[in-house]
C-alpha cells in the first residue's frame, strides 16, 4: 500500500459528503421524504465509516512495516560505525554518575590467577587502619593474599 491512499479515502469522504447533501436534498421532496429513504443516508455514512477504518487499519500495518524496516537498517548501520572500545566511555560515564549521586562503584574486581595487590586496585597506599584491619584477617600490609588463602585457584 503507498501513501497516496490516504489522498483517495479523503477523495471518498469528500465524494460521499458530497452524495449525502444530495440525499439530504432530494428528502425534502414529500414523495421521498419518509424513513425509508432517510435510512439510506444511515447506511452510505456506516459504509464510509467502515471503508475509514479498513483503509487506516491497513495503512497503520504498512507504516509499522516500513518502522520496523527502518529501525533494522539504522541499528545495523550503529552497529557497523561502533567501536568497540565505546564501552568503556559508558562505564566510565556511569561512574561519574554514581559518584556525583554519593552512591558507590558498580565495578567489581576479579580475581584471576595472579593475586592483585592493594595498591594495584585502588591505586593509592594503604592507611594504618586499613593496615590493621587486614593484618587482623591474615593478610599481610601490602595486601597481597596469603598463600594458604589462595591455594584453591589455580
């Protein structure tokens, strides 16, 4: 269905309005002014209304159609000029959202094969309370873990 079908239902509307001020015309004569000719404008305005609904219905199916044909060829042509590193930006982005908002860090650290030290994480030096509180729980001050701790990764 293309476009200019919109331009023909207002063309039918039109030529209809038009028929029934005829109608409505030919009423005042006393020979047709009774009901039965009067129900007939009744069903030329049922009929238009049910040819509106049905050419609209199929006109809204074809805009969805074309929407959604659209919306694949954009998301493909995101997809192609991405980069991949875009990511990062967004994480580093959120960051600085939660950090203005007070709310902590939603990055989570993993721990691979090789034990990470404390100043590798956080990047600045231990204060003595945190030196404490880790040598109360069996790590050493520079933060590494102790071996009997991490005999179970490979």
């Amino acid at each position: 269905m293309d476009r200019r079908a919109l331009g023909y239902l207002t063309d039918l509307n039109r030529n209809v309005e038009d028929a029934l001020t005829v109608l409505a015309k030919l009423a005042e004569y006393p020979e047709l002014s009774h009901e039965g000719f009067t129900i007939h404008q009744s069903y030329f305005r049922e009929f238009l209304a049910d040819a509106n609904i049905e050419v609209m219905d199929a006109l809204e199916d074809f805009e969805l159609e074309t929407m959604t044909r659209a919306s694949k060829e954009r998301v493909s042509y995101e997809k192609r000029i991405r980069d991949p590193d875009d990511c990062y930006f967004e994480v580093m982005r959120r960051e600085e959202e939660l950090r203005a908002q007070g709310k902590p860090s939603k990055i989570g650290i993993l721990h691979g094969t090789r034990s990470a030290s404390r100043k590798e994480i956080l990047g600045s030096p231990q204060t003595e309370d945190e030196i404490e509180s880790d040598q109360e729980e069996g790590s050493d001050p520079d933060g590494e873990i102790p071996a009997s701790r991490n005999e179970g990764s490979p």
